[in-house]
C-alpha cells in the first residue's frame, strides 16, 4: 500500500520499478510511513540527508509522534534515505552538512571576533547539528523506539521498497 498522503510524482522512481515488476500499489491512508504492508512493516522514504537531517531536528516532535505510532501499532518502521554517495551509517557520519558552511559564511566573522573580544554585543545563534551528532540522533531513535534506518541509491528506491516490505510477511 502507499499513503494517500505520499505526494505523486514525488517518488517515479518506485511507481516505475513497481510497474516494471508488476507490483500494484493500493492507496490508502497509512497511519504511519509511505509504503506499508498490512500489518507488519512501514517504509518512510525520505529524499535525501537533508530531508531526515529537517525531519530529526526542525521537526523532531512530529517524527518522535509517527515512531511511538508504530511502536504502539506494532509495525516496524523503516526510514529508506536516498542518496548518491551514502550506503550506511559510517557513510552518513561523513557528510556534509550544507548547513555549516552556510552557518560559517553568516557567522563566523562574528564569531571569530567574539574570541578576540570584540562584537559581544552581537548574538549568534546554535550551529546546525554536525553530521556526527546526527546519526547519533538516528541510533538514539532506533534504540529508543525500534524504527531502523536504510540507504539506497536513488535509483534502487523502488526495488528497496519492495525488498524492505517482503521482509515482513
């Protein structure tokens, strides 16, 4: 099944690895995650680090809300990242955050001036959450409330999906 609140068009790449191997999807409002198999196991597909890096710490409440959900559902749920360059946790340890550099440019001349003693009138706020920090975020979510996280390349998506919700039956 995929949510009814999935976007279409948003994820090609599964409906057309679907079509490809002739699985049908139903849609259907899922209480939790994109892609479910009934009862057992959900898949949350996110578009990348940056969308998981949005979900854990902008929107971290929400998040914790859809994995207590599960958790009280009985479903094990499953957040499938999509990225180029990224196959497990060490790999997502070593990302980027476009956020520091972005945070460096805005700040860091204040910063620096602040440890000279200069510009302490200025405030300067938290700096994003590091690559690192992350991914501990990510084991702390998976201890604390069983959900698991899984990369896979972009164009694997489809075939994951699948893979991922098999596992359950």
């Amino acid at each position: 099944m995929e949510d009814t609140g999935q976007k279409q068009g948003q994820h090609d790449n599964i409906k057309q690895w679907c079509d490809e191997n002739g699985v049908i999807l139903r849609r259907q409002k899922l209480n939790v995650g994109d892609y479910q198999t009934v009862p057992c196991v959900a898949v949350d597909t996110k578009k990348g680090m940056q969308e998981i890096y949005s979900d854990l710490v902008s929107d971290h409440d929400r998040f914790r809300r859809e994995c207590i959900r599960a958790q009280e559902d009985g479903i094990r749920l499953v957040f499938l990242i999509e990225d180029e360059n990224i196959t497990c946790m060490d790999d997502a340890k070593r990302w980027q955050n476009p956020r520091l550099k972005e945070y460096e440019r805005k700040w860091g001349f204040i910063i620096r001036a602040q440890k000279a003693g200069k510009m302490l009138d200025h405030k300067v706020p938290k700096p994003p959450v590091s690559a690192e920090r992350l991914v501990g975020m990510m084991d702390a979510m998976e201890m604390k409330y069983g959900c698991t996280f899984r990369f896979c390349h972009p164009q694997d998506t489809g075939s994951m999906v699948y893979q991922i919700l098999m596992e359950g039956k």
